[in-house]
C-alpha cells in the first residue's frame, strides 16, 4: 500500500516537472508594412492666368524701372550721364537674373535686347561719335519697345493701341502750302531741343502721343524742326527717329538751326 502511494506521488510529480519544463510557443506578431502618405499638391501652371499675369507683371515691373532711368537720361547731359548708366546697368543686370517660364523667353529676350540697345546706344553718345550712329541707336531701341509691347499684349490677351501718324491737314486756302505734322508715338516723353546738337539745352519735352508741325529738317535729316505745340512761334528740334512724320522726312526742306 505503502509502495502503491510512493509511486503515485512521483508519477504526479514527474508529470508536473514534465508540464512545467516545456517552454512556451513564442507566439511572433506579423505587422503589415505601411505605406508613408504623401501629400501631393499640384504645381500651379505660371503659363496659365492668373499666375501668368502675375509673372509678366514681374518682368514689366524691371522694365518700367529702367524706363524711369530712360527718361531720366533723356533729360541728362552728356557729361553727367556717368551718374545714370550704372543704374541702367544693374536694372540690365536684374532683369538677365531674373527666372521665368519657358512662355515667357520670348517676352524677356525683346526685354534684354531692348535694354542693352538703350545702354550701349547711351555708351556711344558719351563718346562722342557719329550723330547718326546714336539716332540708329534711338530708333532700333525704340522699334525693339515696340515688339517688346506687342508681345506683351499677346501674352495677356489685349489689344494694343498703335499710333499712326497723323494725315496731312491743308488749310482752307487753296494757295496755302499743306500743315505738315509729326507724332511722338509713345510710349515716354520725348525732347525738345533748343538746336540740332545733343550738346545743346534742352528746351521742353513733348508728350506721348501729342503732335506738332514740323517746319524742316537738319541737312543730315537727322533732326526736324518744329513749331512747339500751344507755344506759337516758339521752335525747336527734336530727333527724327523718334517721332513718326505725316510725309517722307526727305519731302521737308532743309532748314538752318
């Protein structure tokens, strides 16, 4: 009996022993991959309005500026224009920094040409050479402005305005010789000089889009004189090519400063 309860106590005890030295089944978690969420958000097309009208709102915010520099060294003399040009200069300088849109190449190629014609034609009358070197400077700078404006308004979709040059006006006498006019077709001031030298004084200026009549032009047909506009019998000159002439420039007679 005795040997019957041993037995069974060490069965019982090797079972626990057993039950209690088997290790555990690590149980391993599987955690899915997650994907990292990303927030995309769409890049605004600068080709497209509005953002387009703000972009060439920046390149024409440059010119402006150097315009403003223009005018100012239209009204210059020749020996302080050194003060004028490197303002001119840096404008240059910004404006070739300046990125934009493949669209808009076009618009600030016309803008760079526009602006190194100015200085370079600026650089030229400070040396003093050929007159007709500075007017052929003047008025490839102006034609240049011209396109520069014409692709503008392609760009923002509006219509531009391009003056004309004034007809011919005859007077009531059949007898009398025909009111020859010019234009100063914008878009800045141009000036009225007291002789046909870019040394000489500068008398007044005369406003974009405003007329006189011309009176005759220098023997180089490089200056015409005029009749200043509501100052009857007051004259001066202003610069052939930069104004637009109701009859062929060749058609005035040469007159003396």
């Amino acid at each position: 009996m005795k040997f019957t309860l041993k037995f069974t106590f060490i069965l019982c005890a090797l079972l626990f022993l057993s039950a209690c030295g088997k290790p555990k089944e690590s149980v391993t978690a599987t955690v899915a991959p997650t994907t990292p969420i990303v927030d995309i958000t769409p890049t605004a097309d600068l080709c497209v309005a509005p953002a387009l009208v703000d972009e060439v709102a920046k390149i024409n915010k440059l010119m402006r500026e150097f315009d403003d520099y223009s005018t100012l060294a239209s009204n210059t003399k020749q020996d302080q224009l050194v003060v004028v040009i490197p303002e001119l200069q840096r404008v240059l300088r910004d404006a070739e920094d300046q990125p934009v849109p493949d669209c808009l190449m076009p618009l600030k190629k016309l803008q760079l040409k526009h602006m190194e014609t100015v200085v370079q034609t600026l650089l030229v009358f400070m040396s003093n050479a050929d007159h007709s070197l500075v007017s052929n400077g003047i008025s490839q700078a102006r034609a240049i402005r011209r396109e520069y404006d014409t692709e503008m308004a392609r760009l923002l979709g509006i219509t531009l305005q391009v003056p004309t040059a004034a007809s011919v006006v005859e007077t009531s006498a059949p007898t009398s010789s025909p009111v020859i006019t010019l234009t100063n077709p914008g878009p800045d001031e141009i000036n009225l000089w007291t002789a046909p030298d870019f040394n000489a004084p500068v008398f007044a200026a005369m406003p974009a889009q405003a007329t006189a009549i011309a009176l005759g032009r220098s023997a180089d047909s490089q200056w015409i004189k005029v009749e200043i506009p509501n100052q009857t019998g007051q004259t001066a000159w202003v610069i052939a090519s930069v104004v637009q002439v109701s009859i062929p420039i060749e058609q005035l007679p040469i007159v003396n400063p």
